[in-house]
C-alpha cells in the first residue's frame, strides 16, 4: 500500500520524490485546448430533411464556445455516395449538397474563427470511393496510369493474392465486374484503398490538404491512417476464424516503414501551417510511440485506443468482453505512463464509431448522473488533450435495439450475420449489437424534449433515442447540476489561469492504483498538485490522504466528507481536490 507524505510517495521501497510537471515541455497553441466532435449528420437539421447540415453547426457554435471548445472535429462532409456515412469521399474538394455548400464551410470557418475555435475536418486518404473519378479512370484500364492509384490483381491457379479480412467482414478483395480483375479494400467494397507506394497518389493527397489548409483549416483527422502501408507482396497469414480469412488488424503488425509516407505527409503539410493533427493509429509499437507524437512526430497527438480496444475478440463483436472497472484504470494508467516524456494522447470514452461510454465502462448501476460525471472527471483531468463526442456532455445512453432492421451501421449488419453464422439466437445477437453497434454514438443529438428531439422538423435519418424526453440539453442547460454543467465546469477548470499549467502540463502519478474500484492519481505542478479519486463501488471508500499540506476541493459530484486526513468517497463518488 502506498501513501502520500509531502511530496514523496512511501512504499516498501522507501522514498521517491514525485516528479515536478512538465514545465520545460516545447509549449504549443493546440495543447491546452478542448476539442469536441461533431458527427454532422446526426447534430443539427436546419431545413427539414431530417439530416443534420452545416448551418446547424453554425447555429450551434456559442453552445459549444461555452462549453469552452477551443478545437472542433467534423466527421466528413464531402461528397459521397455515404455507403460508410461519409468515409467514402468521391470528391475531396466539394461539400455534399446534404450538408450545405461550400460557402456554408467558408460562413462556419469565419463563426468558428470569432469564437477562437479551430476547424478540423476528417483526412481519409487509405481509401476513397468507388465512385471517385480516380477509381473510375482506373476501372477503365486497371493496368494505366490511375489503375496504379489503387491495388489491382488477378487471381492465380485460382487462388486471391492473400486471405485477408476487410474490417466489415469478408475478402478485401471485390471483382471488377466483367473482368477477371479484382481490387483491394480494407473496409467496405465501396471503399477501395489507394496505393500510396505511388508518389503520384501522395502528391495529390497533399495538395488537397494544403488546399483546406490555405482555406483556413486548422488541421486534421487522420482517419484510419495505419493501414495506408500494406506488408507487400501479397501473402497470406494464418486463418482466425472459420472463413478462412485473417484479420486487418493482425495483417498491419506485419507491416514496416510507414514512417517515410507520415513523414513526408508532416513535412509537406502540417508542418507548414502549423495545423494541428490528430491520428486514428492501432498497433503502434511502444517503441515508435515518439515517431507518431513525439517533438517532431507525424502528428500532433493520436488517440488513446487501449480501453476501446481492451476486450476486444478476432472473432467478432459476440466474443467481446466489456473491460472491468479496474482493467479500464489500468489501461489509462499504462498510457500515461508510455506517454510520458515523449508526448500528450488524445483522451476519450467515444466516438462516432463506439458505443457510448457511460453504457460502455461504467455498470448499470452507475448509469446515472453521479457514475456518469464520475467517468467524465476521471479521463478529462489525465494528461493529454480531452475529446468529447457530440451528446456525451449531456450523458446520452446506448440504443435498446431489437431487431436488426432499426440499424444503419454497415458494420453492426455484418457483426449480426456473424452472430446468426455461429449458432446465435435472433435475441442474444440483438443484444451484442445494441452493447456495441456504432449507431449508438449517430443517434440524433438530443437538444430538447420537442418532437425529435429538436434535431429536426423532419423524419430523422437515424432513430432518435426515445430517452431524449429526460435526457437533453435545455433541461440540462436550466439544471446547475445537470451533466451539461458538470462538464462545464470540468472545461473551465482546465482552462483556468490558476490550474492551467498543471492540468495540460503536469504528469500523472498514480495513487493507490492496485486499490479495487478506486481511481484516483495526482496532476503534479511546481507549487501544487492537483488530486482526483472517484470510487467505481456500490460502497463507501476511505482513501487515505496523509498529506500535510492544505487542501481545496475543486470539483466534486457530491458533498465531500473527511475522516481525518482520509477520504469518505460514497459510491460513484468523485472529489477534485487542489494539495498545497
């Protein structure tokens, strides 16, 4: 068991100074921002047709500017046949007349600008659509100029080029209809990937990014980007499931040198303006962890992946296993400390392609606005840039799904068919698509307790929550304790004057961390420290605190009670303490 006495942690070791917070750090105008993402189609509907656009974004800006946002992610909004809602691009340089127009992005880069929010859109350069004029070209004379764009082959002696699994399920290899060609595509048959082993794809790539970026852009997203370096020629590698086929995932751990496209793709971009990027990157090795985000990495920051992955089955969604409390503190914890001196992780609970986090880490029992701002203070306040997804400030919930037909998701469809392949009934496969289907973060954001929600005038695209009734923003808004508030204050906590320093810049020593269903850990500054602890229990928890110097508390979700220099947590319980 450890304690705290001054600034010195005691264990059976004896005593190690607790290190000061990283005030030397190279110190840039990303860091100490809080970024939200929006998923467009399901935030705000202006005109009725039951699809978010980008007025709506517009018209919600000052929600978000008190909020304290100071970085705005928006899922795509190109043109697209939206056979993977927008991930497949058919024209990077035009907006989607779903969304609005191009003056419409120039109107949100000017409101955003005014606020001192920063755009930054989605980059999805693995692949683009099927319907882009590239892949058209290239259909064309698969062996011309743009049939070097992407991946072609031919089978031989009847057999594909390798046996590997696309992420929706199925060969990555699709037929060319009326031709014995076949290309690749890592994720859905609309989707083909490009060859960015062609200098001629990466030029172009980087000539639309500077395009955005002289319009006014701040940065990226890098959707997906892991997988623009395939481990070449061609082979197969051992089968993880009864198709025969392995996964994607397993595929990448094969691959080397993509750090020569990333890099080129920084120097030739990000680097000349300054723009902030953060990557969707899977399977980095510890040891390259400063290539991807160190003082001269291939991005800004990429997210921390290890509690969405933790749990996570080869065999598919019905195999999954939802980490405990304590393996969810000790993958934030491990990650902290593989960030340590090397950079910030982008921190998160959900996104547009995860389930919601508080129906996600915290037991049903915890499922309510206590557990709920109890999971927020405890991955907001680590060290790295936080991200919230649009509704997560409110506490919005997963879908209770029932049959199959109520989902959109391309990917959830092929996860249920793999349930109904190994023997599952209609039922259960229902539930392990409503535990993890990527609809649970689309549904419409929930502004009001009008008809749908407020989102629309509309039919919605996508199934309201029916919970929106208790669960939205203008209740929220008109409650000082409601979750919306909560991560307000949690925003301006981190942005304040006095905190700043040691909540963006100051390392996390974990407290107490082998203590089951206790979270707490230190931010560490030069004169003062901050604490969080959060008990993820049904009951009380004493947390010794032995520390002499005084305490403030800062932020907590329900009274605060002593036992001398100990710590009462009641269950769900979160206290944000400053020590010094």
């Amino acid at each position: 068991m450890k304690k705290i006495v001054d600034r010195c942690i005691v264990n059976a070791s004896g005593c190690i100074k607790l290190q000061k917070g990283s005030a030397d750090m190279k110190r840039k105008w990303w860091q100490n921002k809080i970024a939200y993402q929006i998923y467009p189609k399901s935030f705000q509907d202006t005109n009725g047709d039951g699809i978010g656009d980008i007025p709506g974004i517009i018209k919600r800006l000052d929600y978000l500017q008190e909020l304290g946002i100071g970085i705005l992610w928006i899922s795509p909004v190109y043109v697209s046949p939206c056979a993977d809602q927008g991930y497949d691009i058919a024209d990077y340089y035009a907006i989607d007349p779903m969304f609005g127009t191009m003056a419409d992005m120039e109107e949100l880069l000017k409101e955003a600008d005014k606020r001192n929010i920063k755009i930054v859109m989605d980059l999805v350069v693995n692949h683009c659509s099927d319907e882009h004029e590239w892949f058209r070209k290239a259909c064309e004379d698969p062996e011309g100029e743009y049939g070097k764009y992407f991946y072609f082959a031919k089978k031989e002696n009847g057999k594909l080029p390798c046996n590997w699994r696309s992420y929706f399920g199925g060969s990555v290899w699709e037929p060319l209809a009326g031709t014995d060609w076949y290309y690749f595509h890592s994720f859905h048959k609309k989707q083909p990937d490009l060859n960015w082993e062609n200098p001629k794809v990466r030029e172009e790539v980087y000539k639309m990014m500077n395009w955005w970026l002289e319009k006014g852009l701040g940065g990226y997203r890098v959707d997906a980007i892991i997988n623009i370096k395939k481990p070449l020629p061609f082979q197969d590698y051992p089968a993880d499931r009864t198709d025969g086929l392995c996964d994607m995932s397993e595929v990448l751990k094969h691959a080397s040198g993509i750090g020569d496209f990333l890099g080129e793709m920084r120097d030739e971009t990000f680097h000349k303006y300054d723009a902030f990027a953060v990557g969707e990157v899977f399977n980095e090795k510890e040891e390259e962890l400063k290539d991807f985000m160190g003082e001269n990495g291939y991005f800004s920051t990429i997210f921390d992946f290890s509690q969405t992955n933790a749990g996570k089955s080869p065999k598919g969604w019905y195999d999954n296993r939802i980490p405990t409390v304590d393996e969810y503190k000790q993958c934030c914890f491990n990650s902290q400390r593989k960030a340590k001196g090397i950079g910030m992780y982008s921190n998160i609970i959900e996104n547009h392609d995860e389930p919601r986090g508080v129906s996600y880490y915290l037991p049903e029992v915890a499922r309510h606005d206590m557990g709920k701002k109890l999971l927020a203070a405890e991955y907001f306040l680590l060290k790295g840039l936080p991200f919230i997804y649009q509704g997560q400030e409110l506490g919005m919930e997963n879908m209770a799904y029932t049959s199959i037909d109520q989902v959109n998701d391309i990917s959830s469809i092929a996860e249920y068919e793999e349930c109904m392949r190994v023997g599952m009934s209609k039922e259960d496969a229902m539930k392990v698509i409503s535990q993890y289907s990527r609809d649970n973060g689309r549904t419409p954001f929930q502004w009001d307790d009008t008809e749908n929600a407020g989102f629309t005038t509309g039919t919605p695209w996508l199934q309201v929550n029916p919970n929106y009734v208790r669960i939205n923003a203008k209740e929220q808004e008109q409650n000082s304790e409601s979750m919306l508030n909560f991560y307000r204050r949690l925003s301006s906590l981190r942005r304040s004057e006095k905190y700043e320093d040691i909540l963006v810049y100051g390392e996390t020593i974990p407290y107490l961390e082998e203590e089951h269903g206790l979270m707490a850990y230190f931010r560490k500054g030069d004169r003062q420290d901050i604490f969080v602890a959060g008990n993820f229990l049904e009951e009380e928890k004493v947390v010794p605190l032995q520390d002499s110097r005084e305490k403030q508390v800062l932020l907590s979700n329900a009274d605060v009670d002593w036992a001398g220099e100990s710590l009462i947590l009641k269950p769900f319980q979160v206290v944000v303490l400053s020590v010094g």
